[in-house]
C-alpha cells in the first residue's frame, strides 16, 4: 500500500498531520518595516504617499493573518516614513521633477500630467512647483504644450501621422483623442490638421 492510500484511509474524525497547520507570519516590527520600505525603494521610484500606502498595506495583510489590527501599527508606519524621508531614500520633489519629464516626453498635457501625479499622492503645490521649474527651464519660445501635443499625436500616430489618405476620414476621432488626453480644442486642431509636408513625418512606432 503506498503512503497515499494510507492517508487517505485515516479513521473519520482522526486530527490532522501537525505539518499541515499553516503558522502565522511573523510580527510587524520596526525592523519589519525598515526592510519592506528598502526592498520597495530599491525597485520604484516612488513619492512619500505610495511609501507610505505600500507599508500600510503590507502591514494590514500580515496583521489579518495574525488575527491582529493594522491601526495598532499607524505610528511604525509613520515612523519608517519619516526615516526614509531624512535619509533622503524618498522624495516628492525629486519624484515629481522625474516623472513629469518622463510623462512629458510621451506627450503627456498639463491636465493629465496634475491628474497622474495626484494619483500618486503628490501635492497640488508640489505638481505646481515643478511645472514652473519646468517652464522656466525649457527653451526660450519653446512652448511645452505644444510640444507635448505633438509628441503624444505621433505616438497615436494620429493627425499627420497616420496613413496617407486616411487623415481626413480620422479628423473627428483623433481630436476626440486629443480632447481625452487633456489638450485644449484649438491646440489640438493646429496638431491635427497640421501640414504634413512641414514637418517630416515618423510612421514608425
């Protein structure tokens, strides 16, 4: 008989093999705490509020697991925050800076870059300081809406973008998807209906 059907022959009502039992994780501690903020900052460049949001949630999975309340844990969490901040491992300016560029070169508007960067928990202060810092170093007469427009029409490959012959039959849906996108209706219009002969034209993705 193999061990398998020796198992499956245990007397009804018999306890269950010891091994079975699954053991509670264990406790949440300061330590706990300092090394899942570390392994989070080592992978993502992140604000002060996605730190944050990632430890809570961290810590309220282990405490369902151990049948304990999260909330005995708010002042730990606020804690590590606080340490990673001074460290300098976190920082709202300098994730703001970074990911409005970052948004920006894939033709990100000025809506959705304030709409984005809320969702990370960046400050409405905050997201206006770096697009001041932003347009006072851009280039003179350069105009970064402009420019975003742009470069977010030709990743859609909309407007002069697109396929010879299929611009006009396209207008109506690629300024609905500019409008989406957060640019304003006269901008959008100048990208779309733009000359394609005055400007070289990229179909490539």
């Amino acid at each position: 008989m193999t061990p398998r059907n020796v198992a499956s022959r245990r007397p009804t009502g018999a306890a269950p093999d010891d091994r079975a039992e699954v053991k509670p994780p264990p406790p949440v501690t300061p330590a706990y705490l300092e090394r899942a903020a570390l392994h989070y900052l080592e992978r993502y460049s992140a604000s002060v509020a996605m730190l944050r949001q990632t430890l809570k949630r961290r810590v309220d999975k282990r405490c369902r697991l151990r049948g304990e309340e999260a909330s005995a844990f708010a002042e730990a969490i606020e804690a590590t925050v606080a340490r990673a901040v001074g460290a300098g491992l976190v920082d709202d300016a300098r994730f703001t800076a970074g990911r409005l560029a970052a948004l920006r070169r894939r033709g990100a508007s000025a809506r959705a870059l304030s709409a984005k960067l809320a969702a990370k928990g960046v400050s409405r202060e905050q997201v206006a300081s770096a697009m001041e810092a932003e347009r006072e170093t851009a280039e003179a007469g350069v105009d970064l809406e402009a420019e975003a427009a742009r470069a977010y029409a030709k990743r859609r490959r909309l407007g002069p973008w697109r396929r010879p012959g299929t611009r006009e039959a396209h207008r109506d849906r690629d300024l609905a998807a500019m409008a989406r996108a957060g640019f304003p209706y006269g901008l959008s219009r100048r990208v779309i209906e733009a000359d394609p002969d005055a400007e070289p034209l990229d179909h490539e993705a």
